[in-house]
C-alpha cells in the first residue's frame, strides 16, 4: 500500500487514446489502468483514492520553451524557478524545458552550470534544459557533443537580436553540422535580425515609438525569409530543425513546404499568436507594451492559418516561450522606445487551459490537445513515454480536470510572478483540478500542497522523430 494511489471514474485521455479508466500509481510511476467498474480495478486498494468521476485524466503538460530568471534588456525574467514552476503546476503543467544561455565569450560548460544552480532546489516539478548557443567557435562546437552525452540534447541559436544571441549563416551552418553528427537538435529563432535593426533605425527616427510599431518593423516576410534560410542550411547539412514561436502563416508556408518534401524540419506556434493580434500591441496608454514578445504578435488572420497548421501537423508543439516582465519598472523601461522594451509574455500558467478552449471552440480535437502539449513535446526532447502520456512505466504526472468548470483568467488570481495577465478578462471553459508530479499531489482540490525542490532535474534522449 505504501505510495499508492489509485484514481478512479474519469476519461483518461492520452495522445491515441480516449477511456474510461481506473488508474494505480505505485513508488512515483503508473503502474496499471483498467477499464472503471471492472473486477481487476475493483481489487486496487491504495493510500490516497481520489474522484475523477466526471473529470478528465490527463498527462502533465510538457512545456518545452520557458525562460525562468532570463537576464534581457538590462533586466531579468520576472519569474524564478520557483515561482514559474509553482505557477506552471497550477497550470496543469508538470515538466518545463527551460534555456540555459551562453555568453558571448564563456564555455556551453559555464552558461549550463550557471542555470543548474538557479533551479536546484527551487523546482515544484521536474524540469531541463536546452543550451542557447551565442558563441560558435571550435571549442563549443566540441562541447556540444559532450552535452549531448549527459543528455541536453537541443541547441538553439538566434537569427535574430544582433550584439546579443545573433549567430550568423557560417555559425549556424557549422552547429547544424555538429548535431547532424551528434545527435542533437537545432531549436531556431527565425527572424532576419539584421534587417529588422535596420527599420527599428528607420521606425524611430521618424518618431514611431509606441509599442505598435514592434510589430510593424518585425515584418512577417523577414520570419518567413529566416525560416525559408534556416530550412536550407539545415538540408546542406543534413541536420533536423526545430522552428520556435512560429508566429506568421508565410513562416507555417515554408515549414509546411520542407515537410512536404520529407525534410526533418518541425515547428512550435505559442498561445499568444493564437489568442493575440496586433490589436493588443495597439492598445492605448502604453498596454499595448505587455504583449511585445518576439516573433511578435501578428494581424489576426494568422490565427487561422495556425490553427490549420496544428490540424495538418505542420506545426506539431505549443510551448509558451513564458518569460514574463512586470509592467511596472520592465516594460516601462520602454517608455519613448519600443526597442527598449524587455520582449516576452507571461503564459506557463494558461496553456493548458487555453488549449482545452480551443477544445471546446471546435479548433482541435481533445486527443490532439494531448498531443500537441503533452505527447509530442516530449518525444521531440527525447522524454517519451517517462513523460507525455499516461501508460505503465510513465511517470505518474498525471492531471486531474475538469472539462465544464468556468474560470476567467486575471492577474489577480493567477499564479505567476508578474503584474499583468496576457489574456486577463478572458472566460474559459476547463480547470486544472489536481495535479501530481512523479506520484506526488502539488495541487490538491485547488490548493498547492507542492514544494520548492520537488522537482528534479530529467536528462534527455535525443529527438525521437529522426528518421
């Protein structure tokens, strides 16, 4: 009986599979289903029993695109582990991938050890790291198999914000080279950076300061160039690439196409490009501030095109990218100057949620929302099946929720470390009811019954989509 649970009456839901199932979780992994009501579940006797009956039985979520404590425009993301996992499992959230950084001029080595210590200890669920590559010499390249072998297995580099994470078509070639040979993945911020420098210079000089015009300068044919760019030096060097925070339909276009022709070429699209538009960037009174992320928010007839693309699996993940900045004393810092405004959204909190919406809205199927936020975000960071799905031998991350209570969301009550919501007003059909990590309840009945340091640190396979 000793760490066991068993979960009783609800509609387990994985990526494949729809049923009414009894769960047994024994010593922090799931050890059995069986169909409700049947002779076989009837004689698991456990510890703790909870109620599903009505309730969805879901995987945790696997956000694989956080950035916790990112230090960014002379600030620092307004969420630390602790408080962006605590959040995350409020969520329905159970696994974070988060990205350590290099530092122009400092070893894959240090920018790695740099990012253990800041979430050691800290986590209320289990988390990993990807490497933001910045620096391409001879020694990183180097480096990166060593990584690769202790299981951080996915690298990513910037087209995008010269002077600071910006790899050049050379860098970029000779990584893509080096995981063709070692296994790892190629995570890529598609954008044009230098171009997009030149009409920020432009935008200012001819006064256009507001928020709005981050979007504008940040034009949706220079992420579709950098896309289209990204997918050819990676089919010169016969390596995988993973396309984060696909934002604009002319980016989902040239994934769509690469796929087409058979190339490992995969993307991941966001809440906020699915929910937001430029509308919100045009909000009065400096507002519009809280929603500059980069690839920005687009016109909202992308939306359209990015839900068809998560239909027709050309876009395969949705991650948050959450890296939020308060709106008081960070995003003001660009008050007069767009540029200056620290990019990313708080989200970690709202995605399962607003991918259960999209349930509900008819956008995608049930079985879908699984596998867009659970099952395929981590079989592409090597975590199948420990994570992602609910089957013996998984971890027991498992989501108890309820598909018909009805929330709004509001930075008044969410979670996070941050002084606005992304979609506050917002109603949503769907609720995170209890949450447990590895086994262990961190949200009982809405109340958080985690800790700081429950959360341990998961190693990687490599992508297990390569063919």
């Amino acid at each position: 009986m000793s760490g066991r649970t068993v979960i009783r009456g609800g509609l387990v839901i994985t990526a494949s599979d729809e049923i009414h199932a009894d769960v047994l979780i024994e010593d922090g992994r799931i050890a059995a289903l069986a169909a409700s009501g049947t002779p076989v579940a009837e004689t698991w006797t456990a510890e703790r029993t909870i109620d599903a009956t009505g309730k969805y039985v879901i995987p945790g979520g696997v956000d694989a695109h956080t950035h916790m404590e990112l230090p960014f425009g002379g600030t620092f993301a307004s969420d630390t582990f602790e408080t962006g996992t605590r959040a995350a499992a409020w969520g329905g959230t159970t696994t974070i991938v988060d990205f350590a950084v290099q530092s122009v001029g400092h070893s894959l080595r240090e920018g790695l050890d740099a990012w253990h210590a800041k979430a050691e200890g800290n986590c209320a669920i289990d988390y990993a790291f990807h490497m933001i590559v910045s620096d391409v010499n001879q020694s990183t390249l180097k480096e990166m198999d060593h990584l690769v072998e202790e299981g951080v297995t996915s690298f990513k580099q910037f087209m995008a914000y010269p002077g600071v994470f910006y790899s050049d078509d050379g860098q970029i070639l000779r990584a893509m080279q080096r995981s063709a040979e070692n296994g790892g993945l190629i995570m890529m911020h598609a954008e044009n950076g230098i171009a997009i420098d030149v009409l920020v210079e432009q935008a200012l000089a001819r006064g256009e300061t507001d928020p709005r015009y981050h979007g504008e300068v940040r034009k949706a044919l220079l992420e579709a160039e950098a896309t289209h760019r990204a997918i050819k030096l990676a089919q010169v060097a016969g390596a995988p690439l993973y396309v984060v925070h696909v934002s604009a339909m002319e980016a989902v276009a040239e994934l769509a196409r690469a796929r087409d022709e058979g190339l490992n070429v995969f993307g991941e699209t966001c809440p906020q490009y699915l929910f937001l538009s430029t509308d919100n960037l045009a909000e009065p009174d400096f507002e519009g501030s809280k929603y500059v992320c980069s690839t920005p928010l687009r016109p909202r007839e992308h939306q359209a095109k990015l839900w068809q693309g998560l239909r027709t699996n050309d876009l395969q993940v949705v991650s948050t990218d959450h890296c939020p900045f308060c709106f008081v004393g960070q995003k003001e810092l660009g008050r007069g100057d767009f540029s200056k405004i620290p990019n990313g959204l708080p989200g970690v909190e709202n995605r399962m949620d607003l991918l259960h919406q999209a349930v509900v809205d008819g956008h995608i199927s049930r079985r879908r929302w699984i596998e867009i936020a659970c099952a395929t975000p981590a079989r592409m960071f090597g975590m199948y099946p420990k994570k992602g799905t609910i089957a013996p031998g998984a971890d027991a991350d498992v989501v108890i929720y309820d598909p018909h209570a009805e929330q709004v969301v509001s930075a008044e009550t969410h979670h996070m470390n941050v002084d606005y919501s992304a979609y506050e007003g917002k109603r949503i059909t769907g609720r995170v009811e209890t949450v447990l990590s590895r086994g262990e309840p961190v949200i009982t009945e809405r109340e958080y019954t985690g800790h700081a340091g429950h959360g341990t640190y998961t190693p990687r396979s490599t992508c297990q989509y390569l063919n």
